[in-house]
C-alpha cells in the first residue's frame, strides 16, 4: 500500500447554540505531485485517479488499523486533487485525536491507497491512474508541502449530555479536555475507557521460530502454541481455484523449514536486448507507430561539361509501421501463502514473474532479428584442424554489410550448439583458435577469445560474441547493431482482490517491439 501525509489545518470551533461537530476537512491528496514512498519510489497521482463513490475510507491513527478513530463522509475530485471531510467518532480514541490535532501535534493526514492502475516513466517514476483508496490516518509527519488541512469542527454537546457524564462526581473522574477557538469555547468531555480488542499474534520468522526452538522450555512451548493458534484463526472452509499457488506448493517458504535463501536454477538475462540495446516505447496512446527509414537516397555525380544537368534523384523515406506487442504473465497467491511465509513468498513468485516477462522479450528479440536476416550465401564447413573454412565465412558476410553501406559489423549471434563448435575450433597443431585468457595471458595463435567456459569477454575477430538459448539451434548472424531496434516500456504490476477465495491475483505486463531497419546489416551464415 502507497501512503502519503499531507501537512496544516485550522480550528473551526461550533459557537453558542450551533450543533455539535467533530469533522476534518482538506485536501487528501494533490494531482501531479510527487512524492517518495517508503521504498524510496517517487510517485505522482494523476486527476481523477481516486474514486469518490464505494465504500468510504475509514480514518485511523497512524496507519494503524487496530486505532480507528472515525469515517471519511464526503470526497470531492477537483483539478488540484482529492477534497475530503472525516467525521470523527463520538469516543475516548475520537476525542484524544482531536485534541492531539488541535494542539498541532498532529498536523498531518496520510493517504493510505492500492493503485490498480498505473506505469513507470522514463526516469523510473511511478504515475498512478486509478487506486483503491483504503484508509486515511492522522499522522505527524507531512510528505507534500503546501497541501492542507483546512478545517476542524469540534464542539461540546448539549448541556443534558454534559451532565450525564459529569455525574456524580468521584476522585477519580477525569478533568475535561477544552480546545479554545477564536469564536466559542470547545470542550470535549472525557468518555470511558473502552475494552479494547486484544492484538493478533504477529507471526514470528524463522530465525525467532529457530531461537525459541533453542531456548526451549515455556519460551518454544509458548511461542508455538500461538502459532497454531494463529494459524487456526486464519484458515477458511474455502478452496481456491485450479491453477493458484497455496501455501502447499511452497513448502520450502514456510517459517519452520526454511533454512536458506531460495535457489534459483534460471538465469534472468537478455543477451539480444542487452547485445542490441533497448530504447523506450513511444509514449502514443495507439497499438502502432511509424519507424523512417531511406529507401532512396539522393545522387551526385561529376559534372561532364559545364552548363550541364546536375545528378538529381529524389529521396524516397519509407513509412514502415511497428506494431507493440503486450508481453505479460498473472499468478495467484492466497493470503496464507503471503502471511505464513519467510522468505516472503510474495517477493519470490513476482521477482519469478517478471524474470519470465525478461526472457519472453528477449526470445521475441532473437526470433525477430533470425526472421530479419539476409542469407550472405557464406558456409561454414566445420573440418577438424583446419578453421579456414570458419575465417573464409565472417569475412564473407563482413564483406556484404560494408559493400552495402561503408559499415562494418559489430556483433556475431549465434546458438550455444554454435558456440561449443566455435570454442573446439583447433588449428593444425590442435591449439584452440579461439583461445581463452589465462592469468590474464591470452595465447598468441587466437583470432579470438570465447571466455574459456564462461560468459565474459567474448569476441569472435573483432565480434562482439552473443550467445543465446533462444536462438534455434544452428543460428550463425555476423550483424551492424544499428540495422537491428529494439523498443520497450517499462513493466507494469497490477493487482486484484478475490475476497471469496482469499485470494490476491498479480498480474505483470510490458510492451515490446522490433524493427529491422536495414536487413543486408544482419548476415547469416550456413553451417555445414
């Protein structure tokens, strides 16, 4: 949840014979303003983007749900940003809450809400469309200068009321807290002391869960007899569906078994994107866009006599469309599976989800820049001891790409299958053509480096080496990087409710597109 404080008010006291009130009106939340969460992310809310109809935020003290302390009873959008007025409610927690904002104490409001709609901007900035407003508290801290709250209406009750609580006195009765206002004097009169609803038991982590396991005695008895007790309280008669992830299906998050981090067996990397360089989505509110390229260029030539007809052609800029593809995934979680666990198994399943969305765009990538390829007519026959045949190709398809435009490669694609071929190329003495730095040594007979077994400082002559599984077996591109654009947006999370199955569904989604600009940039080779 996204929570912001908003800062200043004034008191508005009811006079002599008015009605008695216990309201706060202000500004909740500014447009187009940011600010920075919790989290360090700045965000902006833009018009409109909290709702003014639906079940009315509730208002607490410090975002803290176990101190309700009354209702929001009115919301009025405006172009500058969200209007409310709370009403506080007519008890002991209502009145100290006056009080506390009356003596300036608490100067401040904060918005608690869920943003279901929104996206990232270039800079990384967080720009909120729509949101479930869930809460309003009364806080000490502001994060938005120049909002305000602009009134507080308190007043004492009637003269009847006042007796019935004053009466009969006794040594313990507490002195009446007053409010004085510029018009009338305000009083609120004390209320009881209300039985307050016992805390939920805060599940401990694992190290807590394994501490109390060492200490033993009544400290492990007792702090796992509330843990079953808590867990009992959780738990619900009702299923989710096929398909969503349930505490279940991760037994090795929860806090009684964890005993190290989780161990990822996939590796969330982009070599084509990162190879290639992304570049950011148009900002169009349109599925399409238009991408320029020459078609034509214009001509000179040398004049053969004087007072003759200068080389004219006429430039011809192609209007090519590119079309956004949406990639995305969704996962399920029930809310057992996102309180019970440590590590949270929230954080895991999404970092999982949006590594997904990586790899997807990057073989969106690769299949674009094979289908865009020019067939360079160059083969590679693979022959033990003898890499001429390897050479004789890249400089065939190097020669195509400079012929067609004075450029020269930059980048050589290829299939892991491709790569093993390339790092067991020997000469006539059984050396490795494509050497590997040792102790910072690289050997003398190498055209190349394939960074031994690893994946760092690969180049092929020149060639920047990109190796990548979601090229199809056998890929061999001798590329210009510039012939070749990649465009994206930044991801967006969005997230829904599904009370009926205590359930919260995530779902992930970003925009990605290709465009090969000049295909004779992108050679391939045949392997033989």
């Amino acid at each position: 949840m996204i929570k912001f404080n908003l800062s200043n008010f004034t008191i508005d006291a009811a006079g002599p014979g008015e009605p008695a009130r216990r309201t706060i009106t202000g500004t909740a939340l500014p447009y187009d303003t940011f600010a920075t969460v919790a989290d360090g992310t700045r965000v902006s809310f833009a018009p409109g983007s909290l709702p003014t109809t639906g079940k009315m935020p509730k208002l607490f003290m410090y975002h803290d749900s176990t101190q309700p302390v009354g209702l929001v009873t009115e919301r009025l959008d405006t172009a500058e940003g969200m209007m409310f007025t709370a009403k506080i409610s007519n008890t002991r927690a209502g009145d100290e809450a006056l009080v506390l904002a009356a003596d300036g104490v608490l100067d401040s409001v904060s918005v608690g809400v869920n943003p279901t709609n929104f996206k990232y901007d270039d800079s990384g900035d967080m720009i909120v469309f729509a949101a479930d407003w869930v809460e309003l508290s009364l806080v000490p801290t502001p994060a938005f200068s120049g909002a305000t709250i602009t009134q507080v209406a308190a007043s004492a009750p009637d003269e009847e009321a006042e007796e019935e609580v004053t009466e009969p006195e006794t040594e313990n009765e507490e002195t009446p807290m007053e409010i004085q206002a510029a018009s009338a004097e305000v009083v609120i009169p004390t209320q009881p002391i209300f039985a307050t609803v016992k805390r939920e038991f805060a599940m401990p982590s694992a190290a807590e869960m394994l501490a109390a396991m060492h200490i033993g005695g009544d400290t492990w008895h007792n702090v796992n007899d509330a843990f079953k007790q808590a867990q009992r309280r959780q738990s619900t008669a009702l299923q989710a569906a096929a398909g969503d992830i349930l505490s279940s299906d991760t037994p090795g998050l929860l806090n009684q078994n964890v005993l190290g981090s989780l161990f990822q067996d996939l590796n969330f990397v982009r070599p084509v994107v990162s190879a290639f360089g992304a570049r950011a989505m148009p900002g169009t509110p349109s599925k399409t866009f238009i991408r320029p390229t020459i078609t034509t260029h214009t001509s000179a030539a040398e004049q053969t006599t004087e007072l003759t007809a200068a080389s004219a052609t006429t430039m011809v800029i192609a209007s090519n469309v590119v079309t956004k593809k949406t990639v995305a995934g969704q996962v399920t979680l029930s809310v057992q599976d996102i309180d019970f666990t440590d590590p949270a198994a929230l954080q895991l399943v999404l970092n999982d989800l949006a590594g997904e969305v990586l790899i997807k765009t990057d073989d969106i990538a690769a299949d674009a820049l094979v289908a865009g390829k020019t067939a360079s007519g160059s083969t590679w026959t693979v022959t033990a001891n003898d890499p001429s045949s390897l050479i004789s190709a890249l400089y065939d398809a190097a020669r195509e790409i400079t012929e067609d435009s004075n450029y020269f490669p930059t980048h050589l694609c290829v299939s892991p299958d491709v790569w093993e071929k390339l790092g067991s190329q020997l000469d006539g003495s059984k050396r490795p053509i494509l050497g590997y730095t040792t102790n910072g040594v690289l050997g003398q007979n190498s055209i190349g480096r394939v960074g031994g077994l690893g994946y760092n400082q690969m180049d092929v002559m020149g060639l920047s080496l990109v190796v990548d599984n979601n090229f199809a077996s056998g890929t061999m591109l001798v590329c210009y990087a510039p012939g070749f654009e990649i465009f994206e947006s930044g991801p967006s999370l969005m997230t829904f409710d599904d009370a009926s199955k205590l359930g919260k569904t995530f779902s992930l989604h970003q925009y990605f597109a290709t465009f090969v600009a000049k295909s004779s940039f992108i050679q391939g080779i045949v392997i033989a």
